[in-house]
C-alpha cells in the first residue's frame, strides 16, 4: 500500500512557516499523498435547540482548494487528496474551476474525494439543498467531467443547464474522482463513476463485504477494478507499533491501495511531532 498522511487540520495552525515545514517534511518523509478534511462551517452549541455533531464552530478546518493551491507550490510530488469535498454543497461549475487549477499547477497531483456530507446547518448557510444531495452529486460528477475535458458544449440536467460555454484553462489529464460513503447507493455510484472508494469504516468484515459489493457491481456494468483505488486511514492516537501493523495488514489483505496517518488528537504537539509520529507509524508498518 501506498503510505501518506492526514493533515492534523485543528492542530497544525495558521502560520504559513510552520504549514510549509510541515508539508515538505511530509514529503521528505517519502510519504506519496496528503488528505485534508473538510467542512466548511461550524455551529455553535450553545444555539437555540442546542447542537450535536462530529465538530461545531471550535474546530478548524482549512479550505481544500485554497490549502492545496499552498501545498502545490511548496512541494512537487505528494499527490493532493480531499477526503472528502462535500461535493453538493459548493456550486459544481465552481468546483471544477477551482479543481482544474489545482491539478494544473501541481502537474496533476489532485485527487479528488467527495462525499454528500451531513451537516444541514453547512447546507442552509451556503443556500444549497440538503435532501437531494445525493442524487445531485452524480449529475456533478457527470457536469464537472464534460467540463474538464470539453470546449463549449450545452447540457440539460436535472440540476443543471450550460449553453455553449465551458471551463478554460481545463486539466491535461483527467482528474481521479473517489468516493467517500457507504450506502448502497452510494455504493453503486462509486462502482459505476468511480476511480476509487474511500470507505467510512475499520478494517473488518464489513468493510471486505462493502468492497466486494463494489467489486460485483463493476463487473455487472462491465468494469474493471484495475486502477481502482481503495483509500484507508489509521490513526496515531491510542495505537502502538503493534496495533498499527495489525491493521495496515488487515487493511492490506481485504484490498487497500492507500493508508494516510492522522496524527492529531494524540496530545499537544508541533510540527516535528507530528511528522515525528508519521516516522513512528512507518517504521511500525514497514519495519
């Protein structure tokens, strides 16, 4: 398996220095890609009717495209990887604007991760709808493609309609679209428009039937799995040398192509330690 990291997204910071440190060190390190989480907003929990969620208004989360727009001009190898962009949130034409730059400036290091996100609160503030979102993010995928590969065309969608116009300047390569999500539709969205899966779950039972789910119904739309990517994380925090190689092996034995470190909630620390954590991990998995 490929072997890269997660942006520690609440810890790492706003200072340019130490985010470039950190990056190249990354890179240095021999790591081949980079995540990066995101959400947009957070709410707050003291509001009316109060809050519960993965994160609120406390947790900090950089905005991928302008993050990765930094990170392509201070590296020059780690691919760039959204996991996930909550896709039906943003305006599609936007997206593949702001994709179609990335991957130009990074010679095509982007990959991109989406999801539909749960957050209804992110959805109304950014006047999207949030109960469609699902069937919204196929019609994107299928708009953002014909944006990065045509010329002036028109298309009439269910949610969207172009007129002659197009995207300019447009990506050289096609840029890899992964699926985040476990859900039976999603799970043949990704099977039939993916270019990989980025599962939700451990390294388990579940996790080996929802890929091999995946599996059977790209043989039924006639599609292979080679190139088909398969992304896992672990995480440094409460594990060990040996809880670590235990479940890359696991992840390596059910079909895993990547697994990225994250690094945060471990306690307080810098720059080096968290590059210092990658170390630990890789020498735990690598030996």
């Amino acid at each position: 398996m490929h072997i890269g990291a997660v942006l520690p997204h609440n810890e790492i910071g706003t200072d340019p220095g130490a985010i470039k440190a950190y990056l190249q060190g990354v890179e240095e390190m021999g790591m081949t890609h980079l995540l990066i989480y995101d959400h947009v907003m957070g709410a707050d929990p003291n509001r009316p009717g109060g809050y519960k969620g993965a994160y609120d208004k406390d947790t900090a989360f950089h905005e991928p495209f302008a993050f990765f727009g930094f990170a392509a001009a201070v590296t020059s190898t780690i691919e760039l990887v959204t996991t996930v962009l909550i896709l039906p949130q943003r305006q599609t034409v936007l997206v593949a604007k702001q994709a179609a730059e990335i991957a130009l400036l990074s010679n095509n290091r982007l990959r991109l991760g989406v999801g539909t996100g749960w957050n209804k609160i992110e959805y109304q503030a950014l006047n999207e709808e949030f109960t469609n979102r699902g069937r919204r993010q196929e019609e994107q995928i299928e708009v953002m493609r014909m944006l990065w590969a045509n010329d002036a065309f028109s298309y009439e969608g269910s949610y969207h309609s172009i007129d002659r116009a197009s995207i300019n300047p447009r990506p050289t390569q096609p840029v890899p679209i992964w699926f985040g999500g476990s859900a039976p539709v999603l799970l043949d969205r990704c099977a039939r428009l993916g270019d990989g899966w980025m599962p939700l779950g451990g390294a388990n039972d579940k996790s080996k039937a929802l890929l091999d789910e995946i599996k059977a119904k790209r043989e039924s739309y006639g599609r292979s799995m080679d190139g088909f990517g398969v992304q896992s994380q672990a995480q440094w925090a409460g594990g060990s040398p040996e809880r670590w190689k235990s479940h890359f092996d696991k992840w390596e034995e059910i079909g895993a192509t990547h697994m990225a470190i994250a690094t945060h909630n471990g306690g307080p620390t810098d720059v080096e330690g968290h590059l210092a954590r990658i170390a630990q991990y890789v020498a735990a998995v690598r030996g």
